[in-house]
C-alpha cells in the first residue's frame, strides 16, 4: 500500500539550492519511493538564536511503499551523504529533510513525531506545504503570515 507524504526540506550552507536538488535527485533513485513534485522554494530567516544564513525552504511530495520508520531512516540517510552535522538543535545544516505528514498516520515516538508537531507555527513549511497540499496546510495553520520569499 501506498502512503502520500510531505517532506518538509530546508538548507543554509553552501549551495543550498545544490543540496535541495541532490536530495531530490536521491529520492528519485530509492526504491519504493515515487517522487511526485516539488513546492517552489522559498527563502526564510531561520528560527533560531544562532547568527546563521538565511534558508531555502520548500516541500517534497511523495508516495512510498516504505514504513514511516523506514521513510525516515532513508531521509536522514540522505542528509548524511550531503554533509549534514548533527549537534547543536537548531545550527546551519546543508540540508534538513523532516517528515511532515505521512498519509493519515499519527506517529508519537521520541524519534519520530508525524504530524509535523510544530509546522503549524512555521510559515516556511505552511507556504510551500500549501501550494502542494492547500487542504492539509488550512487544516493545520494556525500562525498568522510571516517573511517567506519565493524564490
């Protein structure tokens, strides 16, 4: 069985538009995976107390026979590969690829949370979730508009 699900997709070092195509570019090629499309992408400021670049944000559509465990074990397979460094919550990343929603799943786990816990307070997911998903994006906004800028 097929899920549909919304990646949300973020970088802030180096060539960020690069690594937002490299990981669509993996996603491409896994298997049980369909990529179907992709948002435009958006700069936004980050959410964070760290000086840090501005970010390009957008979502990724996809269905995928794989587990939501299994989706995301890939995901951050794929971050590793790009160079992604994890420590400080919050620090610059080349690329940040979190599941937004995964069909009409409800994950609570301490490493996997879907719905998205916090998208509904993240103009940089609403915006581009909405110009895939405009039903789902409605259903869960509740922040007023913020600075995002399509790119």
């Amino acid at each position: 069985m097929m899920a549909t699900c919304y990646i949300g997709v973020g970088s802030n070092l180096g060539d960020r538009q690069g690594y937002i195509d490299e990981a669509a570019s993996m996603l491409k090629r896994l298997k049980n995976v369909r990529f179907v499309r992709s948002s435009p992408v958006y700069e936004t400021d980050p959410v964070s107390k760290i000086p840090q670049a501005k970010f390009l944000n957008c979502v990724f559509e996809l269905e995928t026979g794989l587990s939501a465990r299994g989706l995301l074990h890939r995901l951050k397979a794929i971050e590793d590969a790009l160079g992604r460094v994890r420590g400080v919550k919050d620090s610059p990343r080349t690329i940040d690829l979190d599941i937004l929603i995964y069909g009409d799943a409800i994950i609570n786990d301490s490493d996997l949370v879907v719905p998205h816990p916090r998208m509904h307070e993240r103009e940089f997911v609403l915006r581009p979730l909405s110009d895939l998903a405009p039903e789902a994006a409605r259903l869960i906004s509740k922040a007023p508009a913020g600075k995002a800028s399509r790119c």
